[in-house]
C-alpha cells in the first residue's frame, strides 16, 4: 500500500478506524470522511501515530445530506491527484422514521444513498487511478431485507431492523451494477459482510433498540476481526481484478437470492439516480 491514497467514511470508530489505521501501517495515506470534529482530530493523531509524514486528511460532511456528500466528494476529487481505493463504510440504524432535509428516510439515505452519490463524486479519479478499488461495507443482515420499490423511503411500513437490512441489500445490489457499470475502465467494486461486531453501531438507534444491540454484542466479532475483510478487499493482490463479488470472512460468499438478481440491480440503480437528481 506504500503510496496509495485510500478515501474512506464511518472511520472515526469501530471496523472503519481500524481498517484506516491498519492500512495506514500498511503505508497508506488514509482521507477520512467524518461529522464529528472531535473523533476525526482523535482518529488523526492515531493515524499520525501509526504512519507518520504520510500528510492524512480529513473531509468533513454529514453523509444524511446528499448535497453534502456531493460537496465533499467533489473537494477530495478536486484535492486529490489520486484516488486508489474508495471504502464506503458509513453506516446506521434508526429506531424511528425520521427525514432528512431533503426529504429521504435516514437510514436509506445515509446506508445507501450515501454510497451511491460518494462513488459517484469520486469515479473520475478513481479511474483515471490505475488498479483502484471500490470497497462497500454491507452486512449479512441484507437477507432480512426487500426492496419495495412502490415505498423506498418506508412511508407505509417502518421496523428497524428489515429497514436496516433493505440497505445491507441495496448495498449489494449496487455494488453489483456499479461492477458492471465500471467494467473496462480498470476500477473494481466488490462488497462484504464484516460479521456482528461489537462496535458502537446501534448505540444511538433509541432506548429500546440499543439495549438489545448492546445484549447482542455480547457474543459479537472483536472489531480487528471485523475489520479483516474491508483490509483483505482494499489491498490484497489476490483480489485485484476480482469485480462484483460479495465477501465475508476474506473469501467469496454466496448473498441471498434477491441479492443476485441483475434486473433488481439495475433498476436499484435507476432509482437511486432519480432519487439523486431531486435531492
């Protein structure tokens, strides 16, 4: 990884900070993408610590707000001369539907939208990089969702965790057509599953939902193990032209059924440009 530029979101704390600060050791020089000033300064100075005279970076945006992740995207595309690998890793769950200013139920914007317009931002520079990788964070938690495309923003019908898991899909499925989309241009884009990790994801989903996550993550994945995977995608040799895949524990795995399907991808995609364009 000497010299290479990684671009990553959702590294303040949990799998992402640590993905950045292994490949950082690696020789990496990490930018992050973060909302919290406080944790990014911290992350930083960890970076610093770990991979001194690398000049790491951090951009600032909240990823709810496509218009922010398509400002953001567009200043690192515009700083960076060089963009070797993209980890979109941000990622939440909600108790509650709630909207963002624009519009879009949170856990659909931040978990997917954000991916879609951030690879977006960034594909130019991607490609003009040569052997650069895209790395999506999913989750195996996908096989409990399904897309509805008559209700993507969960108006009719909102449980946490289904919501949850329609994005892990929606994860999957973009990565899928973004594959295909990326085909000849020397970019890949593969997906994952990390495991259940014991992170500070769901600690702020509400009350009753963050005291079931935190029971569950008695028996979670330690974070480093959780990590193994984005680290394996982002700079393993041995998956350098692999493209469109899903991956869990550093190997191939086999997604639902409804996660294979290409016209359902294809048409995820459709969507999510319109749904882009408006916001």
């Amino acid at each position: 990884m000497q010299g290479k530029t990684i671009v990553i979101t959702g590294a303040t704390s949990g799998i992402g900070q640590v993905a950045a600060e292994k490949l950082a050791a690696m020789g990496a020089r990490i930018v992050l993408v973060a909302r919290d000033k406080a944790r990014a300064d911290a992350t930083l100075g960890r970076l610093r610590a770990v991979a001194p005279g690398l000049s790491h970076a951090v951009h600032f945006a909240d990823l709810l707000l496509m218009a922010e992740v398509r400002r953001v995207a567009a200043e690192i595309a515009a700083a960076e001369p060089r963009i070797d690998v993209l980890i979109n890793n941000a990622g939440a769950i909600f108790a509650r539907r709630q909207e963002t200013a624009e519009g879009l139920e949170r856990t659909f914007a931040l978990n997917h939208m954000s991916y879609f317009v951030m690879a977006a931002g960034l594909r130019e520079r991607l490609a003009a990089t040569p052997n650069s990788r895209i790395v999506n964070v999913a989750s195996g938690a996908h096989r409990r969702g399904h897309l509805d495309f008559a209700d993507l923003q969960r108006k009719k019908s909102y449980r946490p965790f289904e919501v949850y898991g329609t994005t892990k899909l929606c994860n999957i499925l973009f990565t899928r057509e973004l594959a295909r989309r990326l085909t000849g241009t020397g970019v890949t884009a593969n997906s994952l599953h990390p495991g259940f990790v014991a992170t500070r994801f769901g600690d702020q989903s509400g009350r009753l939902y963050a005291l079931g996550v935190r029971i569950a993550k008695l028996g979670a994945l330690s974070v480093d193990k959780g990590a193994a995977t984005t680290i394996y995608l982002a700079s393993s040799w041995d998956v350098a032209t692999v493209s469109g895949q899903y991956f869990y524990k550093c190997a191939p795995a086999l997604p639902s059924r409804e996660a294979q399907d290409d016209a359902e991808a294809k048409r995820l995609w459709e969507e999510s440009e319109r749904i882009s364009a408006s916001a």
